[in-house]
C-alpha cells in the first residue's frame, strides 16, 4: 500500500511539475528516463538539486520529487541519448551473480578490476574483467569459505557454497 501512494503521489506530483512550464528548449532540461517507459522533464533554469536519501532519489525544484532509484534508466540533456549521464550504482546492487562455486560477472559500463581475498586479507585471485563482456569464474579448488570480493572500489562479502 505504501508503494502505490508513493507511485501515486510521483505520478500526480510530476504531471504537476510537467505542466508548470512550457517545454524548454531542446538543451535547457534534465530528462529523467524510467524503466517503465515514462519520463520526466526538469527545467535547468530553475536549478533543481538531486540528492539521494535511502534507496531515493530526491529532485528539488519547482517542486519535490522522490523516485525510487532501482526505477531511474537514465538521464539526459535534452532529450539526447548521446547525452546520457552515467546512473550512478547503487552498492547494493552486486556487478555480478554467486551460484555455488560459480562466480559470473554481468557486463558494465567500464573495465571492472576484480580481487578476489580470503577473509584474512591473503588475495586469493586477481584479474579484469572487459567493459561489455560477461566473464564467469569457477572457483573448484577455493574451500567453502568466506570471501571478499572488490570491484573497482567496492568491496562486497560473499560464502560460496
């Protein structure tokens, strides 16, 4: 119930913000794309400030605008895809998939520099990962154990099984 008063109140609160003003012209927005298809136009000249609070995104302008950040595709300038600006990502969200002994990259945005430490610090595998490209790791010979996992520079806990 919770979400949908949520959904709700986004939905109605940027049907407000959208008739507010006259589109802009074509350079002069901020374009929030959602997974759902739907997008909402911000007006730069009113400088809006987007600040992230729990798993929210918070756009402050003309008026308040919350968005559940896992809903966000993307931003742009404009409505220019080549003006994409890079979805931040969310630590929660691991680049890749833990199946038993079986450890699978997910393709990035970027080169992922991947070190692979027993839980005492001793780095167990080290190795990159190529932006675009998926890359799946069995770990037949690694004991049942805790492992730490760091990706770029963020470091994630993981029990392979």
């Amino acid at each position: 119930m919770k979400k949908f008063l949520l959904s709700v109140s986004i939905a109605v609160t940027s049907c407000m913000a959208m008739m507010s003003f006259a589109p802009p012209e074509e350079e002069s927005y901020l374009t929030i794309w959602h997974k759902d298809g739907s997008k909402v136009i911000i007006n730069l000249e009113e400088e809006p400030k987007i600040s992230y609070v729990g798993e929210n995104v918070v756009i402050e302008s003309s008026a308040t605008i919350e968005y559940e950040f896992d809903a966000i595709r993307k931003m742009t300038y404009g409505l220019d895809s080549s003006t994409d600006i890079k979805r931040p990502t969310n630590p929660k969200e691991k680049p890749f998939i833990n199946e038993g002994k079986t450890i699978t990259f997910l393709p990035a945005d970027e080169d992922l520099h991947v070190k692979i430490a027993l839980i005492n610090g001793m780095v167990f595998k080290e190795f990159t990962v190529k932006k675009g490209e998926p890359f799946s790791l069995r770990l037949e010979e690694a004991p049942i154990h805790i492992y730490i996992i760091k990706v770029n520079d963020v470091t994630y806990k993981i029990k392979l099984r």
